[in-house]
C-alpha cells in the first residue's frame, strides 16, 4: 500500500485538500478524492475531506491502493 507523510508547504496553505494532493501524489483529482471518501488522508489526525483547505499546522498523511 503506497502512503505519503509530508509537511505543508506555505505554497500549499489554503489550497483545496484535493487538488493539493492531486499535485503532491500525481494522481487524478477523482482517484484523490475516492481517497479523501474512503477516510485515508489526515492532517493532524483529523480526517480530511475533499474541499478541506490545508493550513500550516500538523502533517498530512495518505494511504491509497494501487489500481
């Protein structure tokens, strides 16, 4: 399973949480937010949904499964 643990760059404050990691991961935005559905991307141990906005504290982490 493919994860990622990263701090948020000050480029990234504000941004949509999806298209962020659409960016970060090289993934789709739809393959991003079937991620962001199923609950496997965090900021600061809080759960992230798609239109979240990312700020400057805590680190995001994401678990996904190969197609």
């Amino acid at each position: 399973m493919p994860s990622k643990i990263f701090p948020v760059d000050e480029q990234h404050v504000g941004q949509r949480v999806d298209v962020v990691l659409a960016d970060v991961l090289g993934l789709s935005r739809s393959r991003v937010q079937a991620i962001l559905a199923a609950g496997d991307a965090t900021q600061g141990g809080r759960t992230l949904g798609k239109s979240d906005r990312l700020d400057s504290s805590g680190i995001v982490s994401v678990y996904w499964h190969d197609e």
